[in-house]
C-alpha cells in the first residue's frame, strides 16, 4: 500500500466522545451486571443443565473433583453464549463499516489513515464498553474458578493486556483495529468452549466418539492458528508496513508517537500469546493421535481429569 506523500497522522486528535470518570462509572456497573447475569444463569440453568451432561442428578453429593467439573463445563457455556453474542455484534458493526475487510476486502485500511475520525468511533462506543466489561470480569472470574489452572497468570495477562489494548486503542482512535482484533479474536472463542462443553459432556453417548473428539480438536488447530496467528501476524505486519514510513512507531524518533508504540508492542505481546497456546494445543492435536485421548493440560487441571476418569469406569 503506498501512502500519499503529504499524509500526516494527528495524532492529537484523539480522545473525542471518552469521559474517563463516567466511561469508568459505566464500565464498573457493565461488568457488574455480567458477574450478575452469570450468577444468574447459572443458578438457574446452566449448572442443572451440567449436571445432565455430565451424568449427575440433583440429590448427588459431589466431591471436589466433580464439583469442579461442574463449574468448568458452567463457565464453558456462559462464555460460548458470551462470545456468540460478541461475534455477532462486532461481525454486524464490520459488515456495516465501509473500511472493513468484509466490504472493501482491504486489510490495510484498519492501518491507513490511523489515527481515524473521531466521530466515526462514536457508534462502536458500546461495543468497546462490552468488551472491556467482557474481560474486566474475566479477572474476577478467573480468581474465582481458574486459579488451579497451569496457565492462570498468562490467563490473567492476557485479561489485562485486553483491557489495555482495547482502551488504548479507542482513546487513541485506533478504533479500526480494535474491532477487528475482536471479531478475529471471537471467532476462536466460539469453537473452543463449543468444543469444551462437548468433550464433558460425559452423559451423552453420540457426543463421545472419538471421531468427533478428533474433528473438533484438529478444527480448533486450524482455526487458532489461521485466526489468532495468521491473520493477527498479517496485521502486525501490516501495521509495520503502513505506519512505518510515518515515524509514529520508530523508537526515539523525531515523529515518533509513545500511545502507537505501545499498542503496536501490546499487539505483538497479544500475537506472542496466541503462538504460546496455539503451540500448546499442536501439542495436544499430536498427544491425541499418539495416546488416543485428550487431556486439556491447560484449561482443565488434574482433579478435574481425575473426575472424568472417574466417571469413565
């Protein structure tokens, strides 16, 4: 992509429609209400809902293990129907957007022109509030389920640097890319707690076969990495291609931005991650043909697996 010679970003432009006490406020009572619908939805249905699953009924006296399994298989379903929702939502505000990939099928246009028009990131506003809500209660909910987890504080970083990445992003007008770093993101998300909730589902023979076990782990493979690593490579290289030549990115130099640099390295510090754990379920695709079984060494732990094996015999 060449750039027009005269193109200069101003970058002190930025910052339109963000009040930061009561954007703040908003987000605070937004990640509220998630942690009260999740409460909500799984008193009410998706625990009951588990437990037929998984094989228990409602008078059963669960160890640790189990109970555990439980609330894994809970939180799988709560962030499926989460992330459809998500998906939905940033999908239509990019079908909708002529910059888009979807409608112009130009990548770089998330790039070209950074920093964008205020104004134009006005309608994705709520969005980017639901997203951060998203993650701001994926902390808490991480404390609360996920501490026995290998990964829990690559977990809790990646919560963080969400956060970080998608209020930088809106403050500094790089709107653009924040949407669709989302949607791409989502898209990965779906498949694998679809795929989670399936391999727990214990209590349904036709849901068990191996075939469909092996179908389901080797599509996620191929999606996390087409998705998380492929296309959020492609657009880091992008970024490098496009905003290079402007000097926002160049480190000490005359031009050079400090709120681009930093998102452009929190970009490629969320790229990092997505290869640590794509590499970690290449491991699980090759421990499956080897083994015959799948075993989640990172987003299950082990009395979780000592619960399915029980339940197994």
């Amino acid at each position: 992509v060449m750039l027009p010679s005269l193109y200069q970003p101003n970058i002190h432009a930025r910052g339109e429609h963000v009040v930061p006490a009561v954007d703040l406020l908003i987000i605070l009572i937004v990640t509220l209400l998630l942690l009260l619908q999740r409460w909500i939805l799984l008193k009410t249905s998706m625990r009951p809902f588990a437990y037929r699953m998984m094989g228990y009924s409602d008078g059963d006296s669960l160890d640790r293990s189990a109970a555990y399994g439980v609330e894994k298989f809970c939180k799988y379903g709560w962030h499926f129907i989460a992330y459809v929702m998500l998906f939905c939502w940033g999908f239509m505000l990019l079908s909708e957007s002529e910059w888009s990939v979807l409608k112009s099928g130009k990548l770089d246009n998330i790039w070209v022109g950074y920093p964008h028009s205020g104004d134009e990131k006005l309608r994705f506003k709520a969005f980017y509030i639901a997203q951060i809500s998203w993650y701001a209660h994926g902390v808490v909910e991480s404390l609360m389920v996920d501490r026995s987890r290998s990964d829990f504080y690559l977990m809790l970083l990646h919560h963080v640097l969400a956060i970080a990445l998608l209020t930088g992003s809106f403050w500094g007008n790089a709107h653009r890319v924040g949407v669709t770093v989302c949607v791409n993101q989502d898209v990965s998300d779906i498949l694998m707690y679809l795929s989670k909730m399936v391999q727990k589902a214990v209590a349904v023979p036709w849901l068990q076969g191996k075939g469909l076990h092996t179908y389901l782990i080797w599509q996620l493979l191929v999606v996390w990495w087409s998705t998380r690593i492929v296309l959020l490579g492609f657009m880091v290289t992008r970024c490098i291609a496009v905003l290079g030549p402007t000097g926002l990115i160049t480190p000490l130099g005359e031009k050079s931005d400090p709120l681009s640099s930093y998102l452009v390295a929190q970009l490629c510090v969320l790229l990092l991650l997505q290869v640590v754990w794509g590499l970690g379920l290449a491991k699980m695709c090759i421990d499956q043909l080897r083994t015959g079984s799948i075993f989640d060494f990172w987003h299950d732990n082990r009395p979780a697996a000592a619960a399915s094996a029980a339940r197994a015999k």
